[in-house]
C-alpha cells in the first residue's frame, strides 16, 4: 500500500488572509558546490565497514552524496537542484527528455524503506516514474513501477518501498501530460548498514547574518510587535504568570532572570521549575512567547476566530475575517539547558514550539535529553481536539507505542547537543502539520522529518469554532525537579535562545 507524507517548502506560499512576521531578514541562498563526479570516483568512507550486515532499524531522512542525470539537462536546471533541499521553482532538476533518469549516491549501503518524490508543478500534473535501486551501480533491481504522483502538490511525497540493500537509487521519468521531466526534489528514508550511524556532519553557523546586537533588547532585534510573552514572573493582581504584550515587547521589555539577550545577541528565555503558571489548569512553567497577530491593536480580543487567530488550512470557512489559513513558524535556536532533576518522564523536556487552538494544541514539539547523554532527541504530541496525545518521533529513533510518549535512555548518535544550532520548521497546511529539522540554520540540509495527517487521525479540528495561535520559546515540561528556595534560589531550570523566528500565513 502506498503511503503519502509532504513535506511542504520552508518558502511555500499559503492561501488566505492574514501576513507573516520576520525577526530579520531571511538567510541568502546556499551556494551549491560543484556536482560530485559519479560513484566510481568516489572513496569508500574512511570508517570500517560491516559488509555482512543486512537490517537496521531507524528511518533516517538519508544525506544523498552526489547525483547525476544521465540525459542532456535545461539550461540552469542542474540535476543538484535534485537534492539541495529546497522547493523553490527555480531549484529543480529539468530535461526535455520524458524518459530522462537521476541517479543519485548514498556514499555506502543503507536499507532503503522509502522514497519521496517532488514535481515541479505537481499541484497541476500528475507524474509517472519508476525507482530502482542498486549496490554496486551496475545491477539494478526495481521497487516501484509506472508510480505516479498525486498531481495535488508540487511538496514531497512519501512511497513505501520493500525493504531493499542499496548504495544508489535511480528514477526514471516517464513524462507527464507535457512530456517534460522536471523534479524538484528526491528524498531517500531508511538507516545505515556499513556503519552502526551515519557519520554526524556539523554545520557552521555565521551569527552576523541575523544582525544581531548584543547590547539591544529583543524588540529591537527581532519583530516582537506579532508577540506576547509569558513568564514564571508572578502577575501581582492574580497570581499567575506576568505577561508582557506586544507593544511592551516592540518597546524593549526585558527580565534579567527570564528573558534577555545572550552575549551573542540571541533572544533567550529561561524557564524555571519553581515559578507562576498561565492558568489554574496549567502544570508547567514557561518563558514563552504568543502570536498575536493583531500587532498591538488592543480594540481586538486575543480569543476567539477574529483578526488575532488563524485557521486552519482544513476547516471550513468560519464566515469572519481571520489572521489567516494555515502557517509556517520557522526558527533557527540552541537548547543551552535541560532540567536535570526530576521522573524520567521530565528531566530535560522542554517545548520549543507549539501550534495552539482554543483549548487543545494541534502540535507541541518537544526537546529532551538525559543528563548523562551527549545528544538529546526531538518529537512532538498531537493532542486529539478534546481527547488524547498522539506522539512521534521527529529526530531519533522510532517511536512504536504512538500513545506514549517517546522516552529513549540510550545516547541518540544522529541527535542535537545543547549549545548546537539547529532550524526547525512546523508547516501547516490542508489537513497536515509538517515539522522539519535541520543541523544549523534554515539553508542546512535536512535532516528529519514528521507528519500528523488531521483527517487520517480523525482529529476532530475541522469544525468552523476552531482557532489557533503558534508559540515559541522554553516551555518546560518539568515539575518534578528541584524547585529552589520559597524565592526560587536553586531551582531547576531550561534555557533556549532563538536567532531567528519568523510566523507567515
């Protein structure tokens, strides 16, 4: 049985009313370097290899090493553009041949479980392709033949494929209705065989490009007019936790023990175990910011479907004027601090991002690591519109039980460090919530993905009185750990500092 995911563009342009907010310019283009040359010419990895090894576990979004078109491509349409991760229009791989082919080299063996294709176009057309796979770049067996895309989306689309040993993957084109061949994207999913993990590549990070000041506050750094702020600050008039509006925000609000600017200039916020809550019913603390989409015009209410609020890209049309159908909330962050005390369910969980409805949230996308672990793992809950948690998996391993949460002990080789910069991406469009990660900024490779299809879970959020907001910032999952003295001296705490943020709708 076939199985679509999309993974949609980090510069998809979605429908309906409403703006986006940047916090600064977004990062330029990457530069691609040349085009490998093909897999003869390229060494084998400088790491011992298990040839006999023939099962793995893990579905890994695979780094794809070199690529090459075996057809006369269009001018400016170089088969690169096959794998550089982005679906812009112009960054696709193009021939006027229909049965052009792409082969593409994973470097050493991996077993393959599924393959995703990307079709310039592929909202307006539908395209037909074969894949085949090989160890040695000679033999070719076939896994799927005469596949064709659902002409609905020109995002990524997801195919199980048998469970095949491969060191390169090709697909032939078979045309479309204009006999032209041009792909956007591939995508290769499965774990590594020749080695226990894939090889960690690092990525640089150049903070200048987000002019940042490390003497400003953050309103002056970032585009916080789009944002509130809560914190574990006690409110004095009713005892939950202080929040600063957007205006007091683009005014240059700071809290030296929650909210600051890092020596780097990062926007960074600290939550602590001992502090206030948002509410009565809320059992964790956060340093964490809300969209408000309504920049300071106080004359709209924060509730409800109105201007502030968006929808989502399924539910019906509610009949008002909304901030918006669908969304993108991009970032690029470091986690600088996990709880380390507490239940193992709570020591080191934080959220880093969230898409919040009325009462329920679509996405919380969680951080944690253990505190004897070198790398820590990232999955989100989809929480049911009045009902349960639905929980995957995004960078790490597998998760098997979807009504547990994820709780991994062993060191998670492929995950992120504190202190390392990374990009996450929660895309939501249609019925489908995407969320992509990247090893350092938002032009980085990808390097995990996850999906939560509304209508296939049967999620319940397609209803006209719906309405939702993103977040972002610490939001910590822990209640458990050391909470300090009654001033809260000694307690617990997570930490999170942003470089970049940007909401569009």
């Amino acid at each position: 049985m076939i199985r679509f995911v999309f993974i949609l563009s980090t510069f998809l342009f979605l429908n309906g009313c409403g703006g986006s907010s940047a916090v600064n310019n977004p990062p330029a283009p990457p530069v691609l370097p040349p085009t490998p040359p093909p897999s003869s010419n390229i060494p084998d990895p400088i790491f011992p290899a298990d040839t006999s090894r023939t099962t793995c576990a893990g579905l890994d979004y695979i780094e794809l090493l070199s690529v090459e078109s075996d057809s006369t491509v269009d001018a400016g349409f170089e088969a690169s553009k096959a794998i550089d991760g982005s679906l812009l229009p112009n960054n696709r791989w193009q021939s006027s041949a229909s049965d052009a082919q792409l082969t593409v080299e994973l470097g050493y063996r991996h077993l393959i479980k599924e393959i995703g294709t990307a079709w310039f176009e592929g909202d307006q057309s539908t395209n037909s392709f074969d894949i085949s796979v090989s160890e040695d770049g000679l033999t070719y067996t076939t896994l799927l033949s005469n596949e064709t895309s659902s002409g609905t989306s020109h995002a990524i689309e997801r195919f199980d494929v048998p469970d095949t040993v491969a060191r390169f993957v090709r697909i032939i084109s078979n045309g479309n209705m204009s006999n032209t061949t041009a792909l956007s994207e591939i995508a290769v999913f499965g774990c590594p065989l020749d080695v226990s993990s894939a090889p960690l590549k690092p990525q640089t990070v150049d903070l200048a490009q987000y002019n940042l000041s490390p003497n400003a506050p953050s309103g002056d750094n970032f585009d916080l007019l789009t944002w509130a702020l809560d914190t574990p600050r006690t409110d004095p008039s009713d005892g939950f936790s202080l929040r600063a509006s957007e205006r007091q925000l683009d005014a240059g609000f700071t809290d030296d023990e929650y909210f600051f600017t890092a020596d780097d200039g990062g926007m960074t916020f600290r939550a602590t175990i001992f502090g206030a809550k948002t509410s009565a019913n809320t059992s964790f603390t956060r340093s964490e910011l809300r969209e408000m989409l309504r920049r300071g015009n106080t004359g709209i209410s924060t509730q409800g479907v109105n201007l502030n609020n968006w929808i989502l890209g399924y539910q019906p049309d509610p009949g008002r004027s909304v901030g918006g159908r669908g969304g993108v909330l991009q970032a690029t962050l470091k986690v600088d601090k996990v709880t380390t005390t507490g239940s193992q369910s709570h020591t080191g969980r934080v959220i880093i991002g969230q898409i919040h409805a009325g009462d329920d949230e679509p996405i919380r996308l969680y951080y944690k690591k253990f505190p004897n672990n070198e790398r820590g793992y990232i999955y989100f809950a989809h929480e049911l519109n009045g009902g349960e948690d639905l929980w995957k998996t995004v960078l790490g391993p597998v998760n098997n039980n979807q009504n547990n949460q994820p709780i991994f002990t062993s060191n998670p080789a492929q995950g992120i460090a504190l202190g390392e910069v990374f990009s996450y991406e929660i895309i939501q469009e249609g019925a489908r919530i995407d969320v992509i990660i990247r090893r350092g900024d938002l032009n980085a490779p990808i390097i995990a993905h996850q999906y939560v299809d509304m209508i296939a879970e049967n999620s319940g959020y397609d209803v006209v009185d719906n309405w939702n907001y993103f977040k972002a910032g610490a939001y910590s999952q822990n209640n458990t750990g050391e909470d300090g003295d009654a001033n809260g001296v000694g307690s617990d705490y997570d930490q999170v500092t942003f470089y970049y943020l940007k909401n569009s709708h």
